[in-house]
C-alpha cells in the first residue's frame, strides 16, 4: 500500500470513529472541469441532504509534514460541521428555482474535454466549447462556492435551455463586469519585478480580455460589442488566444500572425503553464469585424 492510500484508508477509518453515530463517512472522486478529478471525504448524517465534500489534498500535504492522523481528522470533523451549520443552501432552496435564479451564472468550457459531464447537464455548444450554467453559493467565511446545474434540476424547475440561457448571460454580464488591461500589467500582477518598460505595447500588442474578479473570465467571449468595439479602435480584426478558462488574449490579426503557429503557442503554453483543469481550449478563434462574427481563426 503506498503512502497515499495508507492515508486515505487511515483518515476515513479515524473520521468515521469520530464523527456521530451513524454518520456515512466516504471518500469520493469528485469530478472537475476537463474531467480533472480529486478525492473528497463526505461525512453525512442520515437524513441530511446536502453534502459538502472536503478536499484532501492539503490534508495529504499536512500529514507528510508530521501531521497526525488524529489532528487531521478533528480538522476535518471541524471544517464540516461548519459548512453543515452556517452554509446558507437549505434543500428546499436548491428545488425552488424562484429561490435559485438570481443567483444563476454562465461559464465556458471546453466541449471535447467535458464530454462525459455534457451528457449530463444542459448547454449550448460555442465553436469547440460549451457554455454550461451554475449558480452561487455563500459558503461560511464569505467564501463563493458554485453549484453546476444539473439536467434533473431544469425539469424539477420547469425551465427550458433557451430560458436557463437567457437568464444566465444576463445576470453573469451584469454581476460581473467586463475588464481588458494590456497584458504588460497582468504580468505585472503575477511578477512583481516585472517591469513595463521591459516589453513595449508595440513589441506586445496583446490585450487580456477577463472579468473584474478574474474568475471564469473566458465566459466574456460572450458579452455584446466587447470584440466589436475593440477591432474598431484597433482597425483589424482580432485573433482571440484561449488562455485559460479565466482569461482571453486579444491580438490584432496582423498578417505576419499564422493561425497555425499561433495555435502551436497556445498548446505549449497550455501543456507547461497553465493547470489542466483551467485549459480552454488549444485553438484560436478569429473575431472578423467585417461580419461582426467569432469563429475558428482557421
């Protein structure tokens, strides 16, 4: 048994002889974006019908430093309870979409990636991606937490894909702004000694296209006017690279720019820099001003 499982087997047999009496104490695979998956330890009492899932991977990092399993498990034990008590999510909530709606939200993903967990849940499919719905949780602690919504939830709640749609474009656009900085200030935010004046906006004419709490940015590809208005200041068309799910690069689609190289950098940059589970997409869209239209860039 290597060293993991030994933690797994060990944490949930000392979680289950701590927690309640009759609580169903499990370990799960919990399936993220790009089918990335981790362990979540799940402790519920009987009739208990939401569930937080613990990630255990910093309980894993903690238990090679000296951690003891005893510790981990009341840490554990403690996380729970306080999302099980404070979460602000009752059952009844979740099965009331009049409760749910103002909270809906939109986000793009990666079609080919996400296919097994499409099959399960409404969407609508843009170029090689899928834009898929999810509505906001206030966890304890102010923390956000996002629900996806499910294709058993759309028929509970009586609403159709084009209504789910339209409601979650609207309320994502208006919640979260729009924010296109050059890309010299990000790298600015990420690297604190990085400099401006070492790359010019002549040299880098690239523009980074997110939202203002830089969370699930990419979701902007769908905002009204945001690539028109650009290629008109600009006097081109755009190429749009897909950094992440969080953010997008506009360049302008000068001639010396080859679709296919372009679509070379993206890959590399995706394989060695970006986490998989935050990868967009390895192709790069083209927005043609003329047509007033996004698409595949070739």
């Amino acid at each position: 048994m290597g060293n993991y499982e030994r933690f797994l087997s060990d944490i949930t047999r000392q979680v289950q002889h701590k927690a309640v009496p009759h609580a169903s104490v499990r370990v799960n695979r919990i399936r993220k974006n790009n089918n990335t998956q981790y362990d979540g330890i799940s402790i519920s009492a009987p009739d208990q019908q939401i569930v937080p899932h613990i990630h255990l991977d910093p309980y894993f990092r903690l238990y090679e430093r000296g951690a003891s399993i005893d510790e981990l498990a009341d840490e554990i034990l403690h996380q729970n309870l306080i999302y099980t008590i404070r979460t602000k999510v009752e059952a009844e909530d979740l099965r009331s979409f009049e409760r749910v709606k103002d909270a809906l939200r939109y986000r793009i993903v990666n079609a080919e990636m996400n296919e097994e967990l499409l099959s399960e849940i409404p969407h609508r499919r843009l170029l090689d991606l899928a834009v898929v719905y999810y509505y906001e949780v206030e966890l304890p602690g102010k923390v956000e937490g996002t629900i996806m919504v499910s294709g058993q939830e759309t028929k509970r709640w009586g609403v159709d894909l084009q209504e789910l749609d339209d409601l979650a474009v609207r309320q994502t656009i208006e919640a979260n702004e729009a924010q296109i900085l050059p890309i010299t200030e990000l790298l600015k935010q990420f690297e604190p000694d990085f400099s401006v004046e070492e790359i010019s906006t002549e040299e880098c004419p690239m523009l980074v296209l997110t939202n203002k709490r830089r969370l699930f940015g990419a979701s902007c590809l769908l905002y009204p006017n945001i690539f028109r208005d650009t290629a008109e200041k600009i006097g081109k068309d755009l190429y749009i690279l897909p950094s992440s799910i969080h953010e997008v690069i506009m360049i302008p689609a000068e001639e010396h720019y080859e679709p296919l190289a372009l679509e070379a950098m993206v890959k590399e940059i995706n394989r060695t820099q970006v986490e998989f589970c935050d990868v967009l997409s390895d192709r790069v869209y083209r927005y043609r001003a003329a047509e007033e239209c996004l698409g595949m860039a070739r």
